[in-house]
C-alpha cells in the first residue's frame, strides 16, 4: 500500500494494524499516484485507485445509496461533499440518478455541492471564475486525504454542481478545525480535517442564501476521527518512508521482502 508520507496518524495505524508493506511517500497524492503507475506497469501490479480504478470508483455509489436509504428511499434536496479527486462526488451524483432512472425514488431533483480545502483548491476556483478546467496547484492543507493538487475527474464535478444548481467552495485551514470543532459539540461525532470542509461550506451558503433553511442539506462525512495512540506505533511497526522514485521504491521492497524471507526461515518455510 502507498500513502504520503505525512498522512493522519490514525490512518497510518489503522493501515498497520493489517500488517501490510505500506510506504510512505514523500510527497502529495499527486506523487504517491504517479509513482503507483510505474510500479504498475513495471511489476504488473493492480492499483485500486489506479488501473482498477472502476472498482474503486463504483463502490463510491453505495455512500450515495445510504444516504438514499436513510431518508426513507427518497433523494435529498442537496447533499454536500468533499472533493478530492471529483470522483466520490461524481458517483455520489450517479447512485441518485440510477434511482431516479428506475423510478425508485418520487424526487427527480437534487443539487449536488462540494467542499474543497483553500490549501488545495483548484476546483473551487474553476467553479468561481466560470471555468470547465483547472489550473493544477501545490497542496497546502492539514485535510490531507483530499489534497489532490491535479483532480482528474474535476471537469465532471464542475459540471455536475452547475447542471445540479448546486456549487463548489474552499474554506481556510482555521475554518475546518472550526467544523471539526462544531460537529463535534452539535452532533457528537468528530470527523477528520479531509470530512470537515462541507460543514463549514453549508453554514456559509446559509448565511448567503444559497441553501433554503426548510431544506437543509445532507453533509456526507467519509471519515471520522480515531483515537490514534503514539504507543500502539510500538508493536504496530512503522512504514517504510521513500521518495517519489521509482529507484527508492525498489530498494525499499528488496529490504521488505528480505525480511519477510527471514521471518519465514523458522517457521521451516
């Protein structure tokens, strides 16, 4: 498994705890995905997010089904998400269309908005200055997880949350340490930084009229926040941290596989 090498502690240990061979890039999701690519194609290896993409990317809908399911069968008036890639946001959008194409649900209308961080926000830009294009960025936010400076997918977010009549946002750092801060004393429940940003975003359109009071929208929330310990790092072991090359990748599998040949010499393997 690839990560960025600054990735939320919770994940890092909630990744170990299945005693993987993670590696931590040294670098934005935008470099962990390039390097995932020539890993792929010189080992031959399937990457969900990469060359399996499909699998990844239609399991997205069933968030979009839940949400469907929990109103009772019936589509929300406006639902809010985050966006990294575009590409949760754009299945979202086709999980209440199959429903509406069925003839599942009596709503055929739902507008569809998104969140981005300011540190790494090149679709809240696009959307803001009337382009059907980004201008890829250098990611600068603690929402790491949706730090995707060069969204592939951003031209089908853009047009979903216009066709939608919904819209794109980006909210500063403080302000989604703020929506952490709120969901946490309002709801009970204490999303990561990358599952705050949609919070902060509805309450603006809000206050700016843009989203009807009687018809409050519903805020997907991805992750929620662990309860990660420093301590549980002990026994859980540590990622091997590489830079974005293919060269450092491959001495770092060498070493993993030794030890892994090692460990199993005991055992008469």
């Amino acid at each position: 498994m690839f990560i960025p090498s600054d990735l939320e502690l919770g994940k890092v240990l909630g990744t170990l705890i299945y005693n993987p061979t993670l590696m931590a890039v040294k670098g934005n999701y935008d470099q962990v995905n390039r390097l995932c690519s020539e890993v792929a194609n010189t080992y031959g290896w399937g990457f969900v997010n990469i060359n399996l993409r499909p699998y990844y990317s239609e399991g997205s809908k069933t968030l979009g089904y839940e949400v469907i399911e929990q109103l009772g069968w019936q589509l929300p008036d406006h639902i809010v998400a985050p966006l990294a890639s575009g590409s949760l946001f754009g299945k979202i959008r086709k999980g209440f269309d199959e429903f509406i194409k069925w003839g599942w649900s009596t709503k055929s209308r739902c507008a569809s908005s998104g969140a981005q961080a300011e540190g790494c926000s090149p679709i809240a830009q696009a959307f803001a200055e009337g382009r059907d294009y980004i201008t890829p960025v250098k990611p600068n936010t603690i929402a790491k997880s949706i730090a995707i400076g060069n969204p592939p997918m951003a031209p089908i977010a853009l047009d979903i949350a216009r066709r939608s009549n919904g819209s794109i946002a980006a909210v500063s750092d403080d302000e989604i340490v703020a929506g952490i801060q709120l969901l946490a004393e309002t709801k009970g429940c204490s999303p990561k930084p990358p599952a705050a940003p949609q919070s902060r975003c509805s309450r603006s359109w809000w206050s700016r009229g843009k989203i009807d009071p009687a018809k409050p929208p519903s805020p997907t929330s991805p992750a929620t926040a662990s309860r990660p310990s420093k301590r549980s790092a002990r026994w859980l072991g540590e990622p091997y941290t590489i830079e974005p090359q293919l060269a450092s990748f491959n001495a770092a599998w060498e070493r993993a596989q030794s030890l892994q040949r090692a460990s199993w010499e005991p055992m008469g393997v």
